[in-house]
C-alpha cells in the first residue's frame, strides 16, 4: 500500500525543485550579464548572480530546518525557461531588441521563483517551519524587487530609434 502524500512531502518536492532552479538562475544570470549590452542592466544581472548564490545557501539552511539532506531535483519549468533564454540570445543577439529580449527572459525567471517562494513561505507558516519562514520571505523579498527593476530598466531603455513598429503607429 502506498503511503499517503502530505503538505511536508510537497514542500520538500517543492524545495528540491527551487533548489535546481536558484542553481540554474546563477548560472544563466553570468550568462545574461556577459550577453547585456547597457550597463545598468549587466550591473542588475551580476548583482541579481551574487543575490542568487546566497538564496541557494539560504535553501540550504531551509534543507537543514526540516531535516532533509540538500538534493536539487531537475525543474522542467526551469530548464524550459532557459531553452527559451538560449534561444532568444541567440536569436537576438546584436540586435536593438536583444537587452529587452533579456529582460523578458529574466523576468520569466523571477516570475517563477517568486510563485515558488511565495509558496513555500505559506507551507512553511502551515507546517510550523518558523525559522525557514524568515528565510524563504527574504529571498521573495528579493526576487521581487529584482522584477520591479528590470521592469524600471525596460522602461528606462531606449530602442532604436524613437519611432513606433509600423503596426503600433497612429494612422494620420
């Protein structure tokens, strides 16, 4: 008879596979800031890789509060988000589009993590996990307001020239 899955088993699961993730983040941010071509934005991806080491010791420290050894399992999601990043490097690369392209796939990046986080934190609560809670909030807290700036530089990046695409433009 198989035992019974419970709301521990889907936060270690869940922990595994963020672990993976954070892992990949690391790398395909030193991977985005050598890609980047504004300043600002391969400053925010270096920051955002040494930000990103530190969360996957913060993980590591949340493996230990519940017991468990720290083992990444592989996240599908992640890999696909990275796919798409390659692809979109190679296909953009040297263009005026490239640092937006980068930022979108960045973004996709911390869309994830956040759920996750923001998901583990609420089991943590749920499962009396205290003192991993405070961890887990921080690197939300993070993940959150690296989004908020890469959405700032987006804004702030000029493209091309300062005209509209065809299609986006006002008939006269």
């Amino acid at each position: 008879m198989a035992t019974e899955k419970t709301l521990a088993d889907a936060f270690h699961e869940t922990l595994k596979d963020v672990y993976y993730a954070e892992k990949q983040s690391v790398k395909a941010l030193k991977k985005s800031a050598k890609a980047a071509e504004a300043q600002e934005l391969k400053d925010a991806f270096t920051k955002h890789g040494e930000e990103s080491a530190e969360q996957v010791e913060r993980l590591v420290q949340v493996f230990e509060i519940i017991g468990k050894t720290p083992r990444a399992k592989t996240c599908e999601a992640m890999q696909g988000i990275t796919s798409e990043m390659e692809e979109d490097l190679e296909d953009f690369a040297g263009t005026d589009a490239a640092d937006q392209v980068l930022i979108g796939c960045a973004q996709a990046v911390e869309h994830y993590e956040i759920a996750r986080y923001g998901l583990l934190k609420t089991w943590a609560e749920k499962l009396g996990y205290t003192d991993a809670v405070p961890l887990l909030e921080q690197t939300l807290e993070e993940e959150k307001a690296t989004d908020a700036l890469l959405s700032e530089i987006a804004d702030g990046l000029s493209y091309g020239d300062t005209e509209k695409p065809a299609a986006k433009r006002k008939s006269a």
